[in-house]
C-alpha cells in the first residue's frame, strides 16, 4: 500500500558557505533547548533532505526562517528562491521579519513580492521561566512597537508562525483576540520542555487559553528532550493532549529538520506520529499529515 502523502510543515534549508546565519557561525554558540548543536553547522541543501525523507511520502513542504542575517531578512527570502528554481523545493515559504524594527514596512513588502511567501516568523521576546514574564517588555508581544509591526501582516494577507515558551501564551491569545484577521500558527507544540505533572498542567492550561482563539492552529513538532531518544511513549501523551486542545481541524504534523536530527531521524519521528495517532479515521489522518497544511499554507 503506498503511504499517504504528506506536507511536511515545518523544515529549513541553509547553506553557511554562501550564507551568513549568525547562530550557526558565531561562537560561542548560544544556548539551546536541544543542548550541543554543533552537527547542525554544515549545509543543509534539498539533497539532504530528499536523502533524509526518503522513506516518507513527502508532497509537498513549508521552510520556516532560519534566524538568517538580521541585517538582511529579505536576503534569505531571494535566496530561497534560486533554491526552488533548481529543486522545486521549498512549495511555501514562513520569512524572517523584525516586526519592532524600524524598516519592517518594507521588509513586509519585499517578503510579499515573493509567490510562495505565505507568513512572517519572529521570536518574540520570552522570560525564562513563567514566574519571569513581564507584560510590555520590550520586543515581546505586548510590546506596542512589536504590535504595530504586528498590524502589518494583515495588508500583505501573511499568517504568524509563532515560536514562544507556553508560558506565553496567554499573550499570544490577546494578539489573536485584537488582530482576528492575522492566523497565528504555533510551533512545536508550544515547547512542553518540561515533562513534570506540574509543567505539562501549565503547558496545557496555556493551550487551551490560544485554542480558544478561532484564528489560532498549532504544528505537531520539536517534541525531542535532550539526551534522550524521540519515543512514541514519550511523546504520545503531547501529541493526543494538542489534538484534543486544538481540535484535529488545527493542527499539523513537522519534521523541524534538519534541527530535529539532533534527537531522532527523520522517520523515527513521522512514524512515531502515525503511530500516535493510527486509531483516527483515515479522513482525520489525512488532515493531520497533508489537509490542513494545505489549508493553512494555502498550497493548493
């Protein structure tokens, strides 16, 4: 039987001959969820890709920014380009854009001039810890120079990826309650990092805040621990608790390759999600690993 197709929402290309990504080249290296980080500092081209996706049946794929120059945030988006004219890969693009940023007018607009951008990406500003989150801090989403450049996504018709600590997220749900136009789309399951029964009651809590928003969906991805293996046991409750939050309707499934080889190969983490969720119809499958990618990315 062949394997159903799939839409791989969430990966990156770079490569650092030809490219200046500031947290794959400078040193020290900054710290990371996922601990060392150094194997990721080599060029990761559509061969690579194709080689490491090989045994899942991959139609279709998302590449989110890089944290590619900040000088250049558009640069990254040109380059891309010539990436899709030789390899027909990537079919959407998620682009860089310092939305507090003196010039992101124009950067929107120079992103927006390309056909296969769909959203802007910008980390927002984070606390380290949910007891550290300060309202307004400066670059956060509170803050009302970040939300001006906010606003903007909506005249381009750009969604929001969105990459923040749980903990976040009940000002993620303001930014969808007061821009109801823009779709914010979450990343990596909003980073239950911490497994503890206490943690993951607040990971959840925080969920359900942004899943009340209509104009919210979530990416099933970045679920690895570090020094630990990928495991369908580890992960299954994560996966099944967003399903449940988000509504099968909302969410997607990701590789976040090739930053996720640091914590499993690539089909030990789409097998591992069709395992999770292998008792859903056949129509809520596709959903999960191709429909709502489709929909959310507009890739039909």
């Amino acid at each position: 039987m062949a394997s159903p197709p799939i839409v791989d929402a969430h990966q990156h290309f770079w490569d650092l001959e030809r490219n200046y990504l500031p947290w794959l080249r400078d040193e020290p290296p900054i710290p990371f969820r996922y601990g060392d980080y150094r194997a990721l500092r080599r060029n990761y081209l559509p061969a690579d890709y194709r080689r490491d996706s090989a045994g899942q049946n991959i139609v279709k794929t998302v590449h989110v920014e890089t944290e590619w120059d900040p000088a250049d945030p558009v640069g990254e988006t040109r380059w891309l380009q010539t990436i899709i004219a030789a390899s027909g890969l990537p079919h959407a693009i998620v682009a860089q854009a310092h939305l507090d940023a003196d010039d992101v007018a124009a950067v929107l607009a120079g992103h927006a001039g390309c056909p296969q951008v769909r959203g802007i990406r910008h980390k927002p500003g984070a606390a380290a810890s949910p007891h550290a989150v300060q309202p307004g801090a400066p670059g956060s989403m509170g803050d009302p120079r970040w939300r001006r450049g906010y606003a903007l996504l909506a005249r381009h018709g750009l969604s929001f990826d969105l990459q923040t600590p749980w903990w976040h997220l009940a000002e993620a749900a303001e930014l969808a309650r007061d821009f109801p136009d823009t779709l914010v789309i979450l990343n990596h399951t909003g980073l239950p990092s911490d497994r503890s029964e206490r943690g993951l009651a607040g990971w959840r809590q925080a969920m359900r805040t942004l899943a009340a928003l209509p104009n919210s969906a979530c990416k099933i991805s970045g679920l690895g621990q570090p020094g630990q293996p990928w495991t369908v046991a580890a992960n299954r409750p994560i996966v099944l608790d967003t399903i449940a939050i988000f509504g099968i309707e909302r969410c997607m499934f990701a590789s976040n390759f090739p930053v996720d080889s640091l914590v499993a190969d690539f089909d030990t983490i789409f097998d591992g999600f069709k395992a999770i969720v292998a008792d859903l119809g056949a129509a809520d499958q596709a959903a999960l690993f191709h429909d709502n990618a489709i929909r959310f990315y507009r890739l039909a």
